[in-house]
C-alpha cells in the first residue's frame, strides 16, 4: 500500500500527507508503552469506566437498537483519554507524536484537543457498527479546517475486524452540502459520490501502526466480524494560529501544548 511508508524523511512524509490527506507509519509506537496503553484501555472495559459512548446511542448500521436490547452495554469509545491514565499522556503529548506533527503542521506550536477524539476506540464482535463515509470536521469549530488526528492501533485493524477506510485526496475536495446526508455523511446514491468512493482504501494495520490523517479526509469504517475485540487510541491536534470557536463544543476543555 502506498501510503505504509518506509521512507520516514521530512520531506518525504509531507508530501504524501499532502497528497492524499493521510499516512501509516508502521511499528511508530514503542512496544512497552504500546503494551501499557493495551492494558490499562483492556482495565478500563472491564468494567467500563466512564465517561464512555455506547453502540446504541449511535444508531448506525449493526448497533443495538437501544440501551435495553441484546447488546445495548456494547461501550463504542471511551471518552477523556488524555486524562485516564500519565500512559496516555505520554503517548499523546510525547516528543515522538510532536516532533511528526510539527513537520506535518510546519510549524512548532501544536496543541492537542481534548475536546475531539481524545479517545480508545473499541469494535466489539457481534454488537459493533459501521461509520459511514464522513470527514470529522464535520462536527468541529475552528478559525480553519486543518487538524490531524493520530490513530494507534493497539491490536491488529482488517476488513474483517473493522479497519478503517480512506478515499486519497478527498481532504482537498470541496463537498457540496447536497452530497451530504443530514447526518453529514456521504450520500451513495449519487453517482459523483460513488466515483469518489470507488477509489477508497482499506488500511489494515498491525499491532503498534500508526495513522495520521487530515480532518477533511472521508473515511469509513465496517463491523468487527471476528470473535477478537479491536482496540485503538486517537488524538486530535490542531497549531497555536488555529484556535477553537468560543462558546462552541471545541472550546470546552482548553487544548495541551506539545512540549
């Protein structure tokens, strides 16, 4: 896959991050954060220790239809990760996320959110959902549309287990809003839609891959169809010249500046 990338150069990465909004960098996660991360997340389901979203309070495809039916306890994310464990924090605010996302951003005041993503995100076998195809922006305030978010899987991401999917190039495609559902997700009865959507990809990741991706990419994702429980963490960053709208749900919690 072209976007699994193996020269890690400056300049090289910019540019393929450019192109089609989005990267996988395999085996950036060191293996004994990336273990901590796994157990601490696993500690955190079992119970599930909230705050958290459920399957059921989506309403997508495949999702319990409410809280009371055969799997309406199916937890989907839980939420405030930054603030849930110094493993996290490490992780999300460490020099080796900083030092990519300053050369991504090209500039060396970035900030995470703590009001976005800020997530382990979960597909659970037998009550998980898919995502239809959308761009995180969607829902987001800021003076301008230039995020990055940071995907670590902490398991290994398929087809089959719900991996996520990417359409190249879709980051710098003006949408109309009439391509878009009332939910904001992409229309597929319309055919400039389906063309767009023929040219995705799947990312299959393994254990400790990690994918950064651009708040305006369209992305998707499927049901877990395996017995296996897939796990993931995902932080949202944005520069110091971009800042939240007040009043509005991404100026909540004040942002973390990467040292």
């Amino acid at each position: 896959m072209d976007n699994i990338i193996q020269d890690r150069s400056d300049g090289y990465l910019s540019n393929v991050f450019a192109r089609d909004g989005y990267l996988v960098i395999p085996g950036l996660c060191p293996p004994n954060l990336l273990a901590d991360m796994r157990t601490c997340a696993l500690a955190h389901l079992n119970p599930v220790l909230g705050p958290a979203e459920f399957e059921a309070d989506l309403g997508y495809p495949g999702a319990p239809a409410g809280p009371d039916e055969p799997g309406g306890g199916t937890p989907r994310r839980l939420l405030h990760a930054y603030s849930r464990s110094q493993v996290f924090r490490d992780w999300a605010a460490g020099k080796l996320i900083g030092d990519h996302l300053r050369r991504l951003f090209g500039r060396e005041d970035v900030y995470l959110s703590q009001c976005h993503h800020n997530c382990i995100m979960t597909k659970h076998p037998g009550h998980s959902s898919a995502t239809m195809w959308h761009q995180d922006i969607r829902y987001w305030s800021f003076d301008r549309p230039e995020l990055i978010s940071v995907w670590l899987a902490l398991g290994l991401e398929t087809s089959e287990n719900g991996a996520l999917k990417f359409i190249p190039g879709s980051h710098r495609v003006d949408v109309e809003q009439g391509r878009l559902d009332s939910a904001l997700f992409l229309r597929t009865d319309l055919e400039e839609n389906q063309v767009m959507i023929e040219k995705a990809k799947s990312l299959e990741l393994e254990q400790g891959d990690v994918l950064f991706f651009h708040c305006r990419s369209f992305h998707a994702a499927g049901m877990n169809l395996t017995d296996e429980l897939k796990l993931s963490v995902v932080f949202t960053y944005h520069t110091g010249d971009n800042n939240p709208i007040s009043r509005t749900r991404s100026a909540r919690l004040p942002g973390v500046l990467l040292a």
